[in-house]
C-alpha cells in the first residue's frame, strides 16, 4: 500500500501509511478554508496518532474532540502534552510516555513501522482554552520527522521561521517530503521558507500555511518563484484544500 497524503489547509494534514495506520499532523479541520470539515471530522472513525507541533489554536485544532471519540494517542512535547490535557481535557491515559518526547528525542512506534523526532521550531506555543482566558504554559515548539517503514520520511516544519540549525535535519535522515510553512506575518514568507528548502534539501516540498487569513500573504506562486531563484532540484507539489496525493517512498 502506498502512502497517502491529504491535506485540509493550514499545516492540518492527514496521513495514511503503507500498513493503513492514520495520522493527523495539527488537526484543525473547521478552519475558514476546509468547506467539508464536518463531513471529514464525521467520517474520521478511526485515527491512530494525533500529531501537535505546538499550542496555538490553529494547530490543536479539532485534536481534543477527534481523541475522544477515536481514542487517538496524542503525539507532543512533553509541556505542550501536559496543557492539551489539563487545560483542553485530551485523555490523559492516551498521552502517556510512549507517545510524549522532547527536542532530539524520537518515538518509535507500531514495532518501528512509525518513529517521530522531535526538532526545533522558532515560534510561540501556549494553549489558550478560550479567547479571553489566559495562555496555558506548553514548553516550545517544535518541527516534527515523520518515518514511515516501507514510505517516505516527512518532515513538517510547524510553525517557524527560518534557522541556520534547518540543515541538520537532513543530516540524520534524508527528508523525502518537507511540508513547509510559507504564509508570513507569523512565519516565514515565500523567501525565507525557499532558503529552509536549500538547507534540508527535500526531494519534495509542499507549502502550507498560507491563504487562511488575509495576512498570511505568502503564496505558492511566489515561493516557487524563490525557488527557481534557489536553482534548487526540489520538486514543488501544490495541494488543493481537501486533496489526496500519494508520496512515495526512497
């Protein structure tokens, strides 16, 4: 079995891998710009791991509603593990060790069919449980490494700007796929994020990120415009809110 991509805008994207195991990376689906959110969220019966780079409310998004009614394991830092679960009410029995790391540290899961490592991302990441409330405290942000046994290893850089540290990513494990942000105002742009590409050096790159909200200005056109810039043999593949690709492995 191939391994499937789909993306449902922002940076929330849904993974099938080669065994039939389903990830979500920052679930939130009833963003401004996913028209079938209801019937996505309705139709995901069974979810294996929930995936959350950091706090911020675009990103946990549908997170909590989605492990209660799958049972989902939530896959985070260890801080920003412990504020979904006493400031959101995610299931603590289901955001235990096996499923919490921490910067450099990665999880192998499933007997090796899946392992995630953690690594840096410059942002912010406190949990807010409503818009007046204060900021719950959840530790830094983070990028996350997805390897999948039999497909692609996928790197999701969360929310971030650009770092020199980017090109030891690669170092560790070559990145097949890099799903990169590219909107501005609270990332990095479309030039910036070219120059991340250039240092990870991904045989795929996917932006994502951008058009949610009028300031988030950076567009695909312009990034692939840095990237021509770059002379870069990076393949840019554009997604279309709801679509469904196939990645495929080394």
């Amino acid at each position: 079995m191939e391994t499937q991509l789909t993306w449902y805008g922002q940076s929330a994207f849904k993974i099938l891998t080669p065994t039939g195991k389903v990830l979500l990376v920052d679930p939130w689906l009833t963003n401004p710009v996913f028209e079938k959110a209801k019937d996505e969220l309705a139709a995901l019966e069974h979810v294996d791991l929930i995936l959350v780079t950091h706090g911020h409310s675009d990103h946990v998004g549908d997170a909590v509603e989605i492990g209660k009614r799958t049972r989902a394991k939530l896959v985070a830092t260890f801080d920003l593990s412990a504020a979904i679960v006493s400031a959101l009410g995610y299931p603590s029995d289901l955001a235990d060790m096996e499923t919490t790391g921490h910067m450099g540290g990665t999880l192998t899961l499933f007997g090796g069919e899946v392992a995630v490592t953690f690594v840096p991302a410059w942002h912010g990441s406190a949990v807010s449980k409503e818009e007046t409330a204060p900021p719950v405290y959840a530790g830094t942000p983070a990028g996350l490494v997805i390897a999948l046994r039999d497909g692609p290893t996928i790197y999701h850089t969360g929310d971030t700007d650009l770092f020199s540290d980017m090109a030891l990513v690669s170092r560790f494990r070559k990145i097949d796929v890099m799903l990169v942000c590219i909107g501005d105002h609270f990332t990095m742009g479309p030039a910036r994020a070219a120059e991340a590409v250039r240092l990870v050096n991904p045989r795929e790159v996917i932006p994502m990120h951008y058009g949610t909200f009028p300031v988030l200005t950076g567009t695909p056109e312009a990034f692939e415009r840095e990237l021509k810039r770059s002379k870069l043999n990076t393949q840019l593949r554009v997604m279309k809110i709801g679509d469904t690709i196939a990645l495929r492995a080394r």
